[in-house]
C-alpha cells in the first residue's frame, strides 16, 4: 500500500483522472478543502476514510494504482492512520470491508464498479485479501497492467481534463522488458498511460499518442518530457529551468514557440518515459 507522499501522488492523480475539483472531493466527504490539500501534499488520512477514498475512485483506478497486492490486508495499514471506526472494525475478511465501504460510500459508483470491487474481495480464499486483478485475466510471467487514464495531454495550446474516445484502454506489459528498453521507474504501479494531443511535439510525439508516464514523479528531475498543469491546462511538453522563476516549456516542432512560464505556477503530475508510437506501413 502506498504511503505518504506517493499515497498523496496517487490521490492527485486519481483526481484528475476523474475529472473532479478538489472542492467537490471535500463535499462529497464531508471535510473542509484543506484536509483534501493535506492528503494529496502528505498522503496522511484517517484510515477509516481510505478504502472509501479507494470506493470513490474505483470507476477511473484499480487497485494496483494504491500499491494493493496479494497479501494486502486492512490491519496493514501505517500507523499514520487513525485506527477504524466500531463499524469498520467488526469486518474480518476483504468481502466484509468492501461491503462496510461500498454502505458507506458506495451509492456514488456505477453497478460495474461496485460488482468489480466485490468480485475482487470474493475472489480470495483466504479473507483479509484484496486482489489485483479486479476479474481480467491473470498475470503471465512478470506482465502488470497499466491502468490507461482517461486524460489528454496537449502538445499546443492545452488541453482542459474531460472524457473523450481512446484508442487503447488498459494494457498488460512486462516491467522486465520496459527496464530493458531503458525505461527507469521504481515502481510499476506508479507507471500509467496518458494521451499526448496536437503537433507541437512532433516528431517525438505525434497526435494521439499513448504515452507511459511515471505518477510518482511530482517535482522536476532534471531536463525530461513531462505532464503537467499550467494557467488552468494540462501539458506534455519539455521542460527545463531557465532561472530560479521560469521554466522554459520546450516544443519539438520548431513550428511551435517556445515559452516561459513560472515555475511556481507549473504542477507536474508526471513524467514521459515511453512513447507509445504507431507508424503506419
């Protein structure tokens, strides 16, 4: 289970992978926009409030984006959280605690997720367990999936988060093989999938691309290709430090400008790491 800073990460990214404001997650948990800035700044949460943040954004993440694998269990959980609530401590299996989750939480989620989360608790035979792989087909090798938001980047003018068609949906992948490209991340479960949009990023990346990008990564890591929020916006563009206020925002297509934007009004959610190209033949 992710903690800290990465819990806070995923949080964020959950977020915007939904599609919805801060202020909107603080109403629907009843909680002040603060305590919702702490969770994704820190990662800290009350543990009776953590698997229905996970029930919340069930619909857009599977587990594998909190960082559950086999052998997860509630009782895991950091001491940083808060212990549970007198109704969540009587559930002893993970079909017991999704059903406690879904009472509380659970009105908001379509059938498919609520039918999705409960096949997952069900599906172990031991109890206390959570599965992975949420009924899609098992695990070959090393192979993870990754989940594939339903964001877009835009290589121009930038793009506002909302739904709109895919060409891919999640895809299963080998961690061994990605690291054999040359592709460098820690975890596999911080690795997702975004769409790059426009030209300006041509040839490097062309419109619609998928791209692998790392969650993890919320603060610039030297000169890279990253994801990011700016004026309202979301980027896929170069970055690099121009001084101590500006970043230089960098195309690939010289047909584009080059720009300076501050840094301190620049949110990176992630970095590129792999282009996912098509070349038509």
């Amino acid at each position: 289970m992710l903690t800290g800073p990465e819990l806070g990460a995923a949080i964020e990214a959950a977020r915007i992978a939904k599609g919805v404001s801060k202020k909107k997650i603080a109403d629907d948990f009843q909680v002040k926009p603060p305590s919702i800035q702490g969770w994704v700044k820190t990662g800290r949460i009350d543990k009776s409030k953590l698997m229905d943040v996970i029930a919340y954004f069930a619909d857009v993440v599977g587990p594998e984006h909190w960082g559950l694998r086999p052998g997860f269990t509630y009782e895991s959980l950091p001491d940083e959280y808060s212990e549970p609530s007198a109704d969540e401590s009587v559930a002893t299996s993970a079909a017991d605690m999704v059903r406690v989750m879904l009472a509380k939480q659970g009105k908001g989620l379509s059938e498919n997720a609520r039918a999705r989360l409960m096949a997952a608790a069900e599906a172990t035979d031991g109890g206390n367990v959570i599965a992975v792989d949420f009924s899609r087909p098992g695990l070959v090798g090393d192979e993870v999936w990754i989940a594939h938001y339903d964001v877009r980047g835009a290589m121009g003018d930038g793009e506002v988060t909302h739904e709109f068609p895919e060409m891919l949906q999640d895809v299963r992948v080998s961690p061994r093989h990605l690291r054999e490209l040359g592709v460098e991340f820690k975890e596999h479960f911080h690795l997702k999938l975004v769409t790059g949009w426009g030209q300006s990023m041509a040839p490097t990346i062309k419109n619609r691309d998928p791209l692998i990008v790392d969650v993890s990564i919320r603060d610039f890591a030297g000169d890279g290709i990253y994801y990011f929020s700016w004026g309202g916006h979301e980027y896929i563009k170069r970055l690099q430090i121009a001084d101590e206020e500006y970043f230089e925002m960098i195309s690939d297509n010289p047909k584009h400008k080059d720009r300076m934007i501050r840094r301190e009004e620049t949110y990176i959610q992630a970095r590129v790491l792999l282009v996912w190209n098509a070349h038509l033949v």
